[in-house]
C-alpha cells in the first residue's frame, strides 16, 4: 500500500528533510532493517575476531590471512564502481515502472483518432464514435477492477458501472452472464471485439472514407489491447 507524504513536503522547514528520512512506515529502513541488523551482526563479528582474537603470528600466516582476503576483495572490487552498479540499478528501476506506465493503455490518443478517422456530422457518425469510446472506456475500467483494490472498491459490482454510466443496462446483462469466468480467464477482448465491429460497421456504412483508416483503426485496438493485456 502507498504511504502517501506529499502534505509534509508541501513547505519547507530547517528539519523538513530530516524527519522525512528518519520515518518508519514506508520508509527505506523499514523494507532494509532485517538485512541490516544481519550485515552489521557479521561486519561486528569478523572485525572483533580480527582486532581481538587473533594473535600476530595468525594475523601474518603466508597463505589465507585475513588481510590477504580483504586485499584480494578490495582489489577486485574496484574493478566494477560502485557508481556503475548503482547506475545500473537505478536504470532498471526507473525502466519497469516507467513501462507499467506506457502500458497503462489510457485511450486519449484513440480518442483523437477516432475523431480524425471517424468524421461526419451525422448522429449516426457520432453515435459510432461515442459508443467505440465507450467499450474502450469500459474495457479499461473492468480491466483496473482486476488489478486494483481501489477501483475494485469504487466499483464493486457491475451494476455500479451502470450507475457511473460506463456501460449501459443491455451491456450489463450480456456480461453478467458469466462474470467469474470472465474475470478467471481475463476475457476482456469481448469489448475490443465490439469496438472492431463498429468500425468495420463503419467503413461498411463509408463512414470511414477508406480501408487505409479502417486499418489504422484496428491497429491502434490491437495496440490498445496488448497495453492492458501487460498490465
């Protein structure tokens, strides 16, 4: 669960940083400590072996002292800088959450071509358009109620995306039918499959001027659909 910490950062203070770093819930320490207390525990025992135990004669043994073993780490692990390796970690991080992010499959950039591909003034052009949103819209919705607690709670049941007007009631009965299987098997393509109707209705209609767009169309679904698919 995030803990969110955006309202102490709001202003400034001489110990505003300061407290920030030494907080336990969510914090850095709190995921570390066990590990921590581990490395510390070993780091106390070799050093007191090393400066009280052993005698000078053991200290100074030609093969495997223990200030040969500290050499021998220490050289090699200047080979790869420490600065590489943090460089390194930080880039992977920084790459997986910034593709859950390109992968969040939000539909404004369909929308706006929809409304370039799909043109017309006609309430049947605009009726296309509005109801392809739509089961973009709730596809992307149900697909959040899977993954999510939060949308999960904002949205429990189906007859809630009813009375958000996400979906309407005929849409509603088509998927109640089979909801636990739906969600078991992650059956979500059924809206894509609407929405691909509509479009090919569409081109069949010349709403759509030519296959050129119908297929720009269909490939931005596809796009769409394997975005949500890597959620």
């Amino acid at each position: 669960m995030t803990v969110r910490y955006h309202s102490d950062l709001s202003s400034a203070s001489f110990l505003g940083s300061t407290l920030m770093i030494l907080r336990w819930k969510g914090s850095l320490w709190k995921a570390v400590y066990q590990e921590l207390i581990v490395w510390l525990i070993i780091y106390a025992i070799l050093s007191c072996t090393y400066a009280f135990w052993l005698n000078d004669h053991q200290k100074k043994l030609p093969f495997l002292t223990f200030e040969q073993v500290v050499n021998f780490c220490n050289r090699y692990g200047e080979l790869i800088p420490l600065t590489f390796m943090l460089g390194f970690y930080v880039t992977l991080v920084v790459e997986r959450w910034w593709g859950c992010i390109t992968r969040l499959g939000l539909i404004d950039n369909v929308a706006v071509l929809i409304a370039n591909r799909i043109r017309g003034e006609s309430e049947r052009a605009a009726l296309i358009r509005c109801s392809i949103l739509r089961y973009l819209t709730l596809i992307q919705v149900m697909i959040y109620r899977a993954i999510s607690t939060t949308a999960r709670r904002k949205f429990p049941t189906l007859e809630s995306l009813v009375e958000a007007e996400v979906e309407s009631n005929q849409v509603k009965g088509y998927l109640e039918k089979n909801e636990l299987a739906r969600f078991r098997e992650n059956n979500f393509w059924i809206c894509i499959q609407w929405a691909m109707s509509l479009a090919r209705t569409a081109r069949d209609e010349n709403i759509i001027q030519n296959d050129f767009a119908l297929e720009d169309i269909f490939k931005v679904f596809l796009l769409n659909w394997l975005n949500f698919n890597n959620v």
